[in-house]
C-alpha cells in the first residue's frame, strides 16, 4: 500500500523537489533490486508507479506454488501486468498439478495483457513422459489460451491486404521458446499455431517435439511479411512442403536448425529422415531463405534406419549455389546436406567458411546403445578429406563426434591414441595445404539418458575441441 503522507515539492532539500524525469531515471537505476524497488514503491503513489514498472518486468515460474501471489498481485492492479517484458512458464511436475488448473487459467488469462513482453518461455510441466497425468489438459485449455492470445497478436490477411494487431499484448514479443507434447502423446500438432508464422515483431523462434502438416496454405499470404531471424526446430517432424511455406514468411531468416526426430522414437512412432529422404522437395523448401540465410544446422534420423549414408547423394539443379550468405553449415553425417551438397563443389554454397560434419551419439538404453553404435568412430578414424578441397571458400572443417561421458569413446586414452592421432595430424597437414584448418570435436552430453529437447535445469551438450591443426602448428 502507497503512503498518503503530504508531499512537499516547494521544499528544495526534498527529493521530490526534482523534476518527475531525473526521479524516473533515479527509479530506472535500481533495475534488478527487488528488494528496494518494493521498499520504494512504499513511498508514495508516484513512486509505486514507477518502482512496479520493474519489479513485474520478469516473472519466472518455477512452480505453481508462485501463482497465488502474483495472482493477487496482477487482481489489486491490473496495470502491473503491462509492465512484465520476460515471462517464464516452467512449472515442475507435481502430483497435485491437475488441482492448479483454475489458478492457471486465470494467470493465462492475465497474459494477453501482456503489452510489453518480449521474450516468453513455455515448457510443459507434463514434459518426460508424463502427459498421461493430466498432460490432456494442459494441451486443451492451457497452450489453447496461449494460442489465442498470439492469434490475437498476428498478422492478418484480409481482402488482399495484411493488418496488425495493433496496441495489444503480446504484439512486442520478440523471442519464444515452447516445449511441449501432444494430448496423449509427446509430438504436438501445429494445427492453428500457424500463428507462430504470422507474428510482427518475433526475431527468435524454438519449439520443439512439433509434428507439421503435409502442407500449409493458410501461410501463402504472408510471404516476406515478418521479421523472423533466428528459427529452431528441436525433434521435430518436418514436411518439406509445410516447411516451404513457413521459410517464406520470414523478410531476412539469418539462422536456421532443422532438428528432426532424431532421438524421440517409440513403438508408434519410428525414424523417418524425411528430408534426405525427399532432398529436391527439401532443398526447394530451403530456396525461401537463400538470400539471406548465413547459419544452417540439420539433424538427420537416417542413421537410425538401414539407408547408405557413407554413399554421396547426387541430385539435379544447382544445388544451393545462391546461398551467397551462408558461411556455416553443421550437418549429421547422414544428411542429405551432406551427400548432396557438402561432398559436391559444384552445388555448395560459393561462400561457405566453416563446415561441421558430426556423428551424433547413440542412445544408450537399458538394453545397451542403439544402432548409431555402428556409425564411425571420428576419432578412431576421420573419413576421406579430399572432397572438402575442393570447397574453394572453406576455411575451417570440424568433425564432431557425438559421446557420453561414460562411453569409451570419450575417454582420454581413446582420442588421443598414438596412431590415431598421427593420422588426424597427418590429415590436419594436408588440409592446411589447401588453406583449411582441421579441428576434431567432442560433443559431450554428461547424463546418458538425456535426450534433446534439453528443458530447464538439464545441462546442454558440451563441445570439447579435442585438435585444433592450427593451435597445435605444423614443423616444416
């Protein structure tokens, strides 16, 4: 509660003496100190105003505990809710979790007031297995209501024109993050989340465990409308002609990772490469962003399935030879980007400054690892260098060995074996004739049974430079 104790400003030793603009900017520098920001906001009406402007600018939701107060918070004044830049939505699974489902709705409800949010996080607390346990629900009514909201704050196609949302909530939102699964299952539909495609000011985009339609024709009026930069797919299923549609909304998309569903594979639901299965209908999807993409990652099911990924891929056409802005591309071994473009000068892109090529790690189960464990063994073994010689443009190629920390091939006498290492030497010398430098990576994932999407708290893959030709120099 604001005092109501009379303010003097005649008096010239008072503070708020000063004019309202130097006192904003005073406020303005104690962003990040909750504690005496709520203290301030004590003093008077003026500043409760101002010190609420930054106490309610981030709002992290670790449990559904967190909801009555700032409930009770957003209901005695509403303006607060105006205030909230960063939101995120990470509620810990608990077995009373069906029972916060009013209290969701109403904290849910309090986001399309959301006015200056700009970067939004969503994961749903039934991730891992758990939709089962009420994951319907969420689905239904909570990701529903989101959905509704940045339908709200999209771009609309009417009578040949497009209109904005005009002053609403979510409408400055500039970067989102959604993990979430399907009613029963752990892939969710994108069904009228088209939205996502549509939105005026969104520059960064992860989602995750999203399955996309065979086609997407409602996008069709949107083409080079958004301001779209930055796009992640994380073990998705991608359609090549539904992807088309959504990589031609964007006015400049600069980085781009098209992450299939590569580990998530049950009985119903088995390895699909779709992609390299289909690279000519891939490669036209990919042609939306040509003049502007500079970063490509893809993550490629194919070594999971009997498919001849060693065998180079030859497909018509010119490959992506107009892709004059792309300087990286991290590809799975497998990957069609691979076969068909990395391991052919004539179709690679002209200006290509750094190639990564990885072999991703198995999944370890309690029956052992999966069929990735017959893939190669980069540090046993690197594959034939001359074909990236002749990439004129490259500078930098990186092998990358996908490994758990518990698994032999990332232990240090197996890397840095004495034969081995001669010959990655011995390749490192003579791609440095040909101005490349060769580095051989270790990308460690710590937990054997973490699995991408990696959702808040599980620590992310780490890359360990194992060789670096040109750190290490050559005796000449």
């Amino acid at each position: 509660m604001a005092a109501t104790a009379h303010i003097d400003r005649t008096n010239p030793h008072s503070l708020f003496y000063l004019p309202d603009e130097l006192l904003v900017q005073l406020v303005s520098h104690l962003a990040g100190d909750a504690q005496t920001l709520c203290s301030l906001a004590r003093v008077s009406r003026f500043f409760q105003i101002e010190a609420e402007k930054h106490i309610y600018t981030k709002i992290e939701l670790l449990s559904t505990n967190d909801l009555h107060a700032i409930i009770e918070a957003f209901t005695r004044r509403f303006d607060r809710v105006a205030s909230v830049e960063t939101l995120k939505i990470l509620y810990r699974f608990h077995g009373g979790l069906g029972a916060t489902a009013d209290e969701r709705a109403v904290f849910n409800a309090c986001v399309g007031g959301m006015k200056a949010l700009r970067s939004w996080e969503i994961e749903s607390p039934y991730d891992n297995y758990k939709w089962d346990e009420g994951g319907d629900e969420w689905v239904l009514k909570d990701m529903e209501k989101f959905r509704a909201h940045l339908e709200t704050a999209s771009l609309k196609a009417a009578a040949g024109s497009l209109t904005g949302p005009g002053d609403v909530g979510l409408a400055k939102l500039q970067r989102l993050v959604i993990h979430t699964h399907g009613v029963s299952d752990d892939f969710w539909n994108l069904g009228e989340f088209h939205c996502l495609f549509r939105h005026p000011s969104l520059r960064y985009l992860h989602v995750s465990c999203l399955a996309l339609p065979p086609d997407l024709p409602k996008l069709e009026p949107y083409a080079r409308t958004t301001p779209l930069t930055d796009l992640v797919f994380d073990e998705c299923e991608l359609e090549p002609r539904s992807l088309g549609r959504i990589l031609a909304t964007p006015k400049k998309l600069k980085h781009l990772t098209l992450g299939e569903n590569v580990y998530n594979i049950n009985e119903g639901r088995g390895a699909n490469p779709r992609l390299t299965r289909a690279p000519e209908a891939a490669l036209a999807a990919l042609s939306h962003v040509a003049h502007s993409l500079e970063t490509l990652v893809h993550y490629d099911p194919a070594w999971r399935i009997n498919m001849n990924y060693h065998k180079a891929l030859p497909i018509p056409g010119g490959g992506m030879r107009d892709f004059h802005s792309l300087k990286t591309l991290r590809v799975d071994t497998c990957s069609f980007l691979h076969r068909s473009i990395a391991l052919s000068h004539t179709q690679a892109p002209p200006n290509l400054h750094t190639l990564q090529i990885r072999n991703p790690r198995p999944r370890v189960t309690r029956f052992g690892p999966l069929a990735a464990s017959t893939n190669d063994d980069f540090f046993e073994h690197l594959p034939p260098h001359d074909p990236y010689t002749y990439l004129a443009s490259l500078k930098t190629l990186d092998f990358v060995q996908g490994a758990t920390s518990e698994m032999p091939m990332a232990k240090t006498l197996h890397i840095t074996e004495d034969e081995a290492l001669r010959e990655r030497h011995k390749t490192g010398y003579k791609l440095f004739k040909h101005g490349i430098n060769l580095k051989v990576t270790l990308e460690a994932t710590w937990r054997a049974a973490l699995i991408p999407p990696f959702l808040h708290g599980e620590p992310l893959p780490e890359l360990i430079c194992v060789y670096d030709a040109q750190e290490i120099g050559f005796n000449r």
